[in-house]
C-alpha cells in the first residue's frame, strides 16, 4: 500500500524531539514542520534519542505521509519533565490540531496517572485527529495514560507472532487489544549519542505505537486516492470507532477475549486464499462495506 499515491496524510509524534541531520531522516521531516515546545522554539533537538527513533519508525512504515514532529520530553522520565503535561496540552495537541491540521498524533509515552491538561485536549480534540498511545512498558501496574482514554487507540507489544511482550500489559476485555512488534525493533539514532552508528535497537510500546499509527496512515491515504481503489466514505475512517473496526476486520486474526490482535497490513492485500492479491477495486469494496456495517 506504501506505493499507492492517494490523498496526503499528515501525522504529528509527540516525544524527545528528533534530530534532523540524521542520514536517514533530513530528506524526510523539515525543521518548518517541528517545533520545539519545551523551549519554545523553532528549533528542535534530541538529547536522548528516542525522540529520533519513534520518529524514524513512522518513517518507515508511512513513507509519503507529511511528518511533524514535536518535543515535548526533554527525557523519558516523567520526573524530569516538570510542566511538560501543560505543553502537552496547551501547545503540542493544540498546535498539531490547529497548525499543522494533522490527520494523526502519535504520543509513544505513558503515564501512570491521568493529568486533567492532556484530558481536556482529547476532549476538545478527539472528534478532529486520530490518537494514537504506548500501552505501557509496566506489565504489574494498570494501563498507561492516555492510552487508557476511551477517544484515545491502544498499542500493546508482541514479542513474536503469538507471543505478547513480557513488559506489556494484558489485554481488555471487550477491546480490540491492537499490536505490532515492539522489541529489538530497529530505529535512527542520533549519531552524536553512539559509536557512530546510525541505527539502534530498542523494545517498548513505544516502538509498536508509531508502526500502527503508520499503518492506520497508509490505510487513510488509500481511501482517499482518486480513482479505480477510491473509497468514497474515506473521511469516516477519522472516526476512532470506524479506524478501528477496519483495522480489526481487515488487518488482525480478530482475537477476542482480552487476546492481543496483531496488526498485519498484508491481509487487507490478500484473497480468501492468502495468496491471491486483490484488485486496488475490491480492495476498496472491501472498506467500504466495514465502514457501513452497522
């Protein structure tokens, strides 16, 4: 689906920042579409990387969407961060929904308790952008915030086809459980914070948010193409219920129970069969016809 040029689609990441002279990543995301919230400022920077690397993923998975990146995070621990729920909300959301009129926001990160600024964003903006959140990498505490919002798209981690991460929390019942690979997951680094090399492995949530997200951009840029794979009812699917129900029809094993559903694009691609590729047409008939179930 990657290959399809449909209509642009445009995904804000919420995290450490990126940096932008990275080989793999300045031909991809401009300085104009990042703002630093932190300092309040036009330039961004990564001092820790992870930033970088969540940025990296939705690189890859969503090749043609229209990246903008925002940090939030000066590291990745909440204690290190004081004020940052306010930008969050105040700044960040906002300047996604209202600036950059993002389709997607991605926030790869979560937190142990709710924070009222970052509600009341997803209250106001909920109806507007897709949300995308990081399960959370505490397998013995309950679900991370605000991945735990009922206006807000959980990621879990799986370690292998059928195995959840050890890290992640069990699954809801009565909850699509969505997931992707989330461990040893290759990622950009910023080059001044290793040996030089310009990838790095990492495990979390956070790895497995932005791939789905990336996903769910791929499917969104496919309804809206012109043409023989056009869906008609492609704006439905900014609709959380409606992105989640393709998602879950078209793209998992349809585990129930509190089961994890991995996301695997390739079977929206495939026949009955899983062999037999579908036309661009029937593939678009095919969403279509979720979007109007009842």
């Amino acid at each position: 689906m990657s290959g399809v040029k449909g209509g642009e689609v445009k995904i804000a990441i919420l995290d450490t920042g990126i940096d932008l002279q990275h080989p793999l990543l300045s031909k991809k995301i401009q300085n104009e579409n990042c703002w630093d919230f932190v300092n309040d400022t036009e330039g961004i920077c990564d001092e820790v990387g992870h930033g970088t690397h969540t940025a990296s993923l939705l690189v890859k998975t969503a090749p043609q969407a229209r990246i903008f990146c925002g940090r939030v995070w000066k590291t990745r621990y909440e204690e290190d961060n004081t004020g940052s729920h306010s930008l969050i909300s105040l700044h960040a959301i906002e300047h996604a929904v209202e600036g950059w009129e993002v389709d997607i926001i991605v926030m790869p990160f979560a937190f142990s308790h709710s924070h009222s600024d970052i509600e009341n964003s997803i209250k106001k903006y909920y109806n507007r952008v897709l949300l995308f959140a990081a399960a959370s990498n505490r397998s013995d505490e309950k679900l991370g915030y605000p991945a735990r919002h009922r206006h807000v798209i959980c990621i879990y981690s799986n370690k292998t086809w059928t195995t959840p991460s050890e890290f992640c929390k069990l699954g809801q019942q009565g909850k699509y459980n969505f997931s992707a690979f989330g461990e040893d997951v290759k990622g950009a680094w910023p080059t001044g914070l290793t040996d030089g090399e310009a990838e790095l492995r990492q495990s979390g949530t956070s790895c497995s948010t932005p791939i789905v997200a990336g996903v769910a951009a791929l499917l969104l840029q496919f309804a809206r193409q012109s043409g023989r794979g056009a869906v008609p009812e492609a704006e439905d699917l900014m609709d959380k219920i409606v992105m989640e129900r393709i998602l879950f029809e078209c793209m998992t094993e349809k585990q129930k129970s509190g089961v994890y559903n991995l996301i695997q694009p390739w079977k929206l691609l495939s026949g009955l069969d899983g062999k037999k590729k579908r036309t661009l047409p029937s593939i678009a008939s095919m969403i279509s016809e979720r979007i109007n179930e009842d």
